[in-house]
C-alpha cells in the first residue's frame, strides 16, 4: 500500500521540523503521525488541534511565543 493512499485523510499541520517536536508527538500524540519536510501529518485530529496550536505557527518561536 502506498503511503500517500495511508495518510490521506489525516490531519496536516505546516511547522519545521525539531527534535522537540518529535519528542512533544512521542509523549503527547494518542495515534499515529508522520513528518516529512515540515508537514506534520496526524491521523487523530486531536493531536494535530493540540500540536498545531503549540507548534503550528513558526512565528510564535520568532517572536518568543511559548504556548
């Protein structure tokens, strides 16, 4: 099965790509997710809502916006 036909109906979320991140995924996700190249894929919608609103805009850590 080709990937693109697994994660076609999950959540994306646009954020750079830090080893913080993956570890916030690994503690916090309740499913699945998947990066590549800045997108964040995530097949529980929940865990895209939470990631997104921590890490979704790369402003926020420019303007020193810790959520």
């Amino acid at each position: 099965m080709d990937l693109h036909t697994i994660i076609k109906d999950w959540s994306i979320v646009k954020s750079t790509d830090t080893n913080a991140k993956l570890c916030w995924c690994l503690e916090n996700c309740e499913s699945k997710f998947y990066n590549r190249s800045g997108t964040w894929y995530f097949k529980n919608s929940r865990d895209a809502t939470l990631f997104g609103l921590k890490y979704g805009s790369d402003h926020n850590e420019e303007a020193g916006i810790n959520i």
